[in-house]
C-alpha cells in the first residue's frame, strides 16, 4: 500500500500522515478476537484520540475534514484492526454532522472531546423499518420549550452500547425528507435506553436504541434533518471505500504469503498458474480501487464539483471488489480459510458490512446510473 504515495493526488503532509499512522499501529498491533468490544472500542478511541488522530475526523476552525487524510487512515487501520478502522471512523460519523452543521456553541461542546477521545460520537439515523428508505422515518420530535423530546427506535446504531453523544434524525412534519430534523443527543439522557444488544458476524458495539421522550437540541435548522443526514454520509462515503481497500489489502498480502510457503508436488502453491492468475486479478482489483479511491477524495477536498458519482463509484467498486478478493485468499487457504483465528477469516466476516452500510451497493448503482442519465438529459 505504498506505491501510491507519490501519485498527484497526494501532497507531503499525506506522507508524513501515512508514516504516522502506521507507527500507531506498529504501537497498537491487535488481530485478536475481543470478549469485550465494548471495552476494546473505548480503548482505541482513547488511543487514537492521544496520538492525534481523531482530530481528522471533526472540523478544526470551519474546516471540514480532510477526506484523502480520512481514506489514508482507514485504509491502514483497516488493514490491520477491522475494529481499530471501526472506532476511528465513527468518531468522525457520529460528529460529522456537528462539524458541518453545528453552531459555534455546539461545535466548541463537543468537537474538541470527540477528537481527544474523551466522547464517543454515534449516528443514529437508520430505524427497524427504514435502512436505506431514510426519507420515510418515523421516529418522532416535538417541541418542548427550548428542548425537544424524541420518541421511537433506532437499530443498527454503531457505538450504540457506549455513546456518549448521538446525533439522530427525528420527523418534525411532512411525511417524507421534507418532515425530517437532526438533533444533538446526550448518551446519559434518562430517556435513553439500549433495548437490544444486535450481534454480527464481526462484533462491534451495535444496538436498537429506545427513545422514551429523549431530551434533544436541534443541529442545523428544521426540516433540513435529510440534507445533514445525506451530507454527513457522503463526506465519508469515499473512506468506506478506503476501508475495503485496508482489508482486501491486506487479504491480499496473507494470500501471498501462504501460497509461497504452501507445499504443492515438488514446489509451492505460489509456483501454479493458477494460483498466480488470482493474485494478478486480486492485485489489479485492488489498484483501481485505489485510484477510483484517491480521485474521489481528491474532488471532494478541492471542492470544485459535485463528486457524488465518484463517490458512490468508489465505494461500490472498492467494497464489492474486496469482497472478491478477500473470498478469494479465503479460497487460498482452504481449510485454514474458514477457521477461527486466521486473519482471512477475520477479513471475510468483516468485510461483508461494508456493502450495506452508509449506502448499499444497489444504492451507489442509483446514484451513478441518475447522475449519468441527468448529465445526458442536460
């Protein structure tokens, strides 16, 4: 993962970024299976909050993060800790919205701590009838003085169990993205309670959360509750694609490893055609990710056009290709592939998420197939 340190889209402070991140690592080396994720997550965001690293999640002075910054990161922790990668990004997730939208007082509260390490940040968004349909949720905010109270559900909420601060999307009006507000809310509200601990395939600290007349404080202005839902997500949906890229990275380095000590016949799996034809496609799977990757987060740190489309053809490459290639290091390994405890087998359960959340794939097909159609109509 370091032949594209010198290509255009970079600049020094990204390489000097790059030798960072990996001494955290190098510091931080953990490929075990937790028994407490939850104390685990709290431990690595108090890690890389000390190292400085979560300060390139949340805004500095207006600035909204650097999203190449934020794809070098995940790209590297990713390849070494699926949860590591998980706790970096949902600091930036979970306050992303505070960074973009936030008032100097909101922003000034809580920026600062969610990048020491001191609050984890969550993004409650999606609900037990609505995933991708987020336009039609139903949890429900009314006003209450100069507070509001929220009521209703949230599933599949990362950092769920240990939030401290939650940024969460209610309905103030209109049935549809017209009626939806975002509001700040505070992990130890009385109202808030963890109604379902959800287990995955890889475990992280996910939950359905109830919300019994949750006190909250509106982020932004009413009704505009959808465009800072659909903003904060696509401020990181580039790195998602950049996570991918750490695990099929990394797949990829374990494949390359076992085939060329594997005894085949008289030499090594890595000696057999076929064999070399799976590691050339993996390989070359992997580059485009990379360069669909940097050109996405490149345009969205320029800010000169609308890279929704590089966006969503980032992230749908890179997930669905690393899908491909971690499958195919598991195949590599045969038995050893599907046993608990070998890092390809980690990678297969981890990497299966990254197609769902924060945009499906069948979403990201949408996205570019209307953005296409509209630039043909123009």
């Amino acid at each position: 993962m370091t032949d594209w340190l010198d290509w255009p889209f970079l600049e020094d402070r990204h390489r000097e970024l790059y030798a960072r991140v990996c001494d955290w690592c190098d510091s931080n080396d953990d490929d075990s299976h937790h028994d407490d994720v939850d104390a685990a997550c709290r431990a690595l965001v108090a890690s890389l909050g000390q190292a400085g690293l979560l300060r390139l999640s949340v805004a500095d002075r207006d600035k909204i993060p650097d999203v190449r910054s934020l794809a070098m990161t995940r790209a590297l922790l990713a390849s070494r800790s699926g949860l590591a990668d998980f706790a970096f990004a949902m600091q930036g997730l979970g306050s992303g919205a505070i960074s973009l939208f936030g008032s100097p007082e909101q922003k000034a509260e809580w920026l600062p701590r969610v990048a020491s390490g001191e609050t984890i940040a969550a993004y409650a968004l999606t609900e037990p009838e609505t995933g991708s349909d987020a336009a039609n949720i139903a949890m429900t905010a009314r006003a209450d003085g100069d507070e509001w109270a929220l009521n209703g559900e949230k599933s599949y909420i990362s950092n769920g169990t240990i939030a401290d601060v939650l940024t969460v999307f209610a309905r103030t009006g209109e049935p549809g993205p017209k009626g939806i507000s975002a509001f700040i809310v505070r992990g130890d509200d009385r109202g808030l309670s963890v109604a379902e601990r959800i287990e995955v395939i890889a475990p992280h600290p996910l939950a359905r959360l109830k919300f019994n007349g949750v006190r909250a404080e509106l982020l932004g202005s009413e009704s505009e509750g959808f465009k800072v839902a659909m903003q904060t997500l696509n401020l990181f949906r580039v790195t998602v694609g950049a996570a991918a890229l750490g695990f099929a990275s990394r797949a990829l380095q374990e494949a390359i490893a076992f085939a060329s000590t594997r005894k085949l016949g008289n030499g090594t799996l890595a000696d057999h055609p076929v064999t070399q034809a799976n590691l050339a496609d993996m390989a070359t799977a992997i580059d485009a990710s990379s360069l669909l990757i940097a050109r996405a987060a490149w345009q969205q740190d320029m800010g000169k056009q609308d890279n929704r489309r590089a966006a969503a053809m980032a992230k749908l490459h890179a997930t669905e290709e690393a899908q491909k290639v971690i499958d195919a290091a598991v195949q590599m390994h045969g038995g050893l592939g599907v046993t608990k405890g070998a890092k390809v087998e980690e990678l297969y359960r981890e990497i299966r998420a990254l197609r769902i959340y924060e945009g499906a794939s069948e979403v990201q097909r949408q996205i570019i197939a209307r953005d296409l159609l509209k630039e043909h109509r123009q």
